[in-house]
C-alpha cells in the first residue's frame, strides 16, 4: 500500500519500526570492523596466507560500495518494505554461511554476499527514520540511528575479541541471526510499503561507469598497501580504470535525460557541502579505529580482549554525546553543537598525538571517550542538516549517496593512513639509527656492552624499530589533527533545518 495512508500507519508503529530498522542498522554496522580482531584466527582455520586474508575484509568492502548507489532506484522501483526484508534476510543468511565457512574461497564468496545485500541497509533505514517521524523530530530521529551506525564500527573490535576469545572466530557472524530474524520479523509486521510516484529507467551506463570506478578505486586503496603502490602496474590499472570510468560516469550525468543520479541531489550546495565533509569525517572516525588496535596490541603489548575493553570508552563516549544531542537539536543551533563536536574531536587527537610507549591506559581512554563524544556530536547534526534541503522523493537516493561517500573517506583515510605508518617506521628508523653507532659516546657512557653481542645489537634494532612505529603512528594523528581543523570552515557554508512545531510537515532553512 502506498499514498497517504501508510504515512499514518507507519507513525502509529513509529516505536516498533524504529527497533526494527535500527536493529538492521546495529546488525550491518557491526559487520565494518567485528571481523577484524579475529582475521588471524580465521586465517588459521582456512589456511590462508596473510596477503590472502585480507579478501575477507576487502570483497565485502568492495560489493557494499558498489551496491549502495543502487539503494535509491531500488527502493523506487521495488518499494523500501520489500528491499529492506530482502536486505536484511540476504545479509542474515550470507553471515551464517560465514560461519560455518570451510575454506577460504567460501568465506570471501560469503563475505562478498554479505556486501552485496547489506549495502542497502543503513542508507534505507536512514531514510526510513526521516520518513516516519516529522520535521521537528528529525534531529531526534539521526541521533537514534546516528547510534547504531556509529557505535557498531566502536564497539565492534571488542565484542569481536570477547567473541573470538571465548567461543570461536565463527560467533563474530553467528551473532547476527537473531538479530536478523528480529528485524526482518519487525520490517515485516509493522513498515508499509512506499514506492516512487515516477518510474525512472534504469541508467544502465551510469551506474556500470560509477561501480567500476568505485570498485576500482577500492581495489586501488586495499591492494595499495602490499603491492608497493604506485610500484605496481596493478595499482596503476586500478587507477587508469578508475579516472576512465568517473569521466564516463561524469558525462553521462550531464547528457542523459534520466541519469542514474538526480541531478536535483548534485543541484543541493547544502547536501553537496555536508558529503564532502562527511568524506572527512569518515577518514577521521574510522583511520582512529583502524590504528589504535593494533598500536594497543603490537607496540604496548595489550591482549585482543583487553584492547577490546579499553576501547569501550569510545562507545560510551558517543552514546552519551547523541544522547544530548536529541536533547539540544531545536533548541541549540546545529552548527553550535557541530563545531563543539569538531572541537573536542581536535583535543583527542592532539591527546592521541602525545601517545609513547611509556603511558598508562589512562590518555588512552581519556582520548578514545572525547573521540567518541566528538563524533556523537558531529554524526547527528551532520546527518540532519544534510537532508534538510533535499525533497522527500529523494531521501533514499540521497541516503545511499551520503553514506557511498562517507564509505569513500573511510577506505581512504584508512589506506592513506597505513601507507604513511609504513613508510614512517622506514624514515624515523632511519633517522634513529644514525645516532646508534659505536663512535657515539652516549652509548659507551650508558650502554657500554650494546655493540658486543649480536643479541644485544638485535635487541637495540628491536627497541629503535618500537619507538620508531610509535613516531609513525604520532604522525598519522597529527595529520587527522590537521584535517579536523581544516574542515571546520565548511561548516559556514551548511543551511540548517528550522522547525516550528512536531506537527509541521515542512522544513524552514536558513
């Protein structure tokens, strides 16, 4: 059923379908960063090799880029009810064959069904959440879902690692059937159907142009790494097919009568604006999440259920920050809340910044929860205010839109991040190493011995090559310091929602 009615419907069920939906969100969410921590049990189970491995992450990586643009014109075509119980029973089936996945071509095939149905799901519930609650509950409404896309990625690593340590690698995508079953059963009984008033056809070429350039461009930034880059000449046909395609794509968005992207979407300076800001926040909250793991485990020697635990803060952090911000939206200036947000953002990594190997637990925790709170108070107003321009027969395609280009920034924040880790350890060692010769007086004065053994040179070799990783990883949170205090000035340039009342059925900008 469609039409006004089902709007009516769908705000007596508000409370019962907002569980549903986000519980697909929690359930997708979860899925970005929860396998990480237990990559190298899986790769025991399936006897991969650890360039192998890493297809897990990228196939599912790689399908769900490429499937989110589609959300729109499916939700149009289909209808959201039916692409969102499609979604979530896809996604719930394809993690239980994750699971009792045998060898490693099955996990990466799984793993790339998991992308392919789940694409779909935050960038529809997303849009769902808009749909069903009025303009003066918007803010209230991001904040709720802002929730559950922002604290599945945090609390990810350490129910991975309590999952992995204490009953196996397999749980970490077992854990997603009930929830599955509850959110489809919840879509199911309580979301009505809605479909788009005009039948669009299908851009065939744009949307053939765009994922091969998105697939290419995340095939770029996850083999990067270990191909050497631009070294190569499989990172430079990754990057020839991605420019090829984007030029494609970019023409036919301007000559076709139909293209696969409203036009009306790229038309919005204000939704344009908050994407590319959106691209910097993905680089900002998930390069953090993508560092500090392994930096808690590698050089400070901290258990996988430990880190697990120490990142908690994090979690904790955001969820207090959208719990205030549901609080303050309409009373509080959006902008207000979205530049304190990039402010406490900027004083934890300038905490992070001041990382060594000597520190207690406590600047780690203290800067993971302001993380968490920063994010908390960007996410929700963020996520508000870039819809407040776009027209409701839009949402879904501008949904899967924001969320594409957020993905973006994360893919390449965080290879952009581990490439210049890599090369940094190589740079400060070196630099180090120049000052550990023999003929250097401060090491016959404190260490006369250190140049006798070749067990005392490895050991050396061993702690410069430690403070040289951390001098690595100090670099990359300097650097996402810098571009947090960059982005603050497209704040200026954003048009915030002005509601008057929860019954209004418009949104005032300014």
């Amino acid at each position: 059923m469609t039409g006004a009615g089902n709007g009516r419907g769908d705000a007596a069920n508000r409370v019962a379908i907002t569980i549903a939906v986000m519980l697909a969100t929690i359930m997708n969410s979860l899925d970005t960063t929860i396998a990480n921590v237990a990559l190298p049990h899986i790769q025991g189970s399936v006897s991969a090799s650890a360039d192998q491995i890493t297809w897990v992450l990228t196939s599912y990586i790689v399908a769900a880029t490429i499937m989110t643009p589609l959300t729109g014109f499916l939700s149009d075509r289909l209808g959201r009810k039916q692409v969102f119980m499609v979604s979530i029973a896809g996604f719930t089936v394809a993690s239980m064959l994750c699971g009792i996945a045998g060898s490693l071509v099955e996990i990466v095939l799984f793993r790339l069904l998991q992308g392919l149905f789940g694409a779909a799901l935050i960038p529809l519930s997303q849009a769902v959440l808009l749909d069903i609650n009025p303009p003066a509950k918007h803010g209230q409404a991001m904040a709720v879902w802002g929730a559950g896309a922002v604290l599945g990625p945090i609390l990810g690593p350490a129910l991975g690692g309590w999952l992995t340590d204490n009953l196996d690698w397999r749980w970490v995508f077992f854990i997603n059937l009930p929830i599955g079953i509850l959110a489809f059963g919840g879509v199911f009984l309580f979301l009505s159907e809605k479909k788009g008033a005009e039948k669009r056809p299908f851009d065939i070429l744009g949307f053939a142009s765009l994922a091969l350039a998105i697939g290419a461009f995340q095939l770029m930034l996850d083999r990067g790494p270990g191909e050497d880059w631009f070294a190569s000449a499989e990172i430079w046909t990754y990057l020839v097919v991605t420019v090829v395609a984007l030029w494609i794509f970019g023409v036919q968005m301007a000559t076709a009568a139909k293209p696969f992207v409203a036009r009306a979407l790229l038309a919005d300076a204000n939704f344009v604006t908050c994407c590319v800001f959106g691209f910097f926040i993905g680089i900002l909250l998930y390069s953090t999440l993508a560092l500090l793991p392994p930096m808690m485990q590698t050089l400070l020697g901290y258990p996988v259920a430990f880190t697990g635990l120490v990142s908690m803060p994090r979690g904790i952090g955001s969820f207090i920050a959208m719990f205030a911000v549901g609080q303050l939206i309409g009373r509080v200036n959006i902008k207000f809340i979205l530049l304190a947000g990039l402010a406490i953002s900027a004083v934890s990594l300038w905490q992070m910044a001041m990382f060594n190997l000597d520190m207690d637990t406590g600047l780690i925790i203290v800067s993971g929860f302001l993380s968490g709170v920063g994010t908390g108070l960007i996410f929700v107003p963020l996520s508000t205010i870039a819809f407040a321009t776009v027209q409701a027969q839009h949402r879904a395609e501008g949904a899967g839109l924001f969320t594409l280009i957020r993905n973006i920034g994360s893919a390449a924040g965080i290879s952009i991040m581990q490439a210049r880790y890599v090369s940094g350890i190589e740079v400060h060692h070196a630099v180090l190493v120049e000052h550990a010769r023999p003929d250097n007086p401060l090491f016959h004065a404190y260490a006369p011995s250190v140049f006798q053994t070749p067990a005392a040179i490895a050991g050396l070799n061993g702690m410069i090559t430690r403070q040289a990783s951390m001098l690595s990883y100090l670099d990359d949170f300097r650097l996402m310091l810098g571009i947090t205090i960059l982005c603050a000035p497209l704040i200026l340039l954003m048009r915030t929602p002005k509601t008057k009342t929860e019954t209004d059925h418009h949104v005032a900008v300014d």
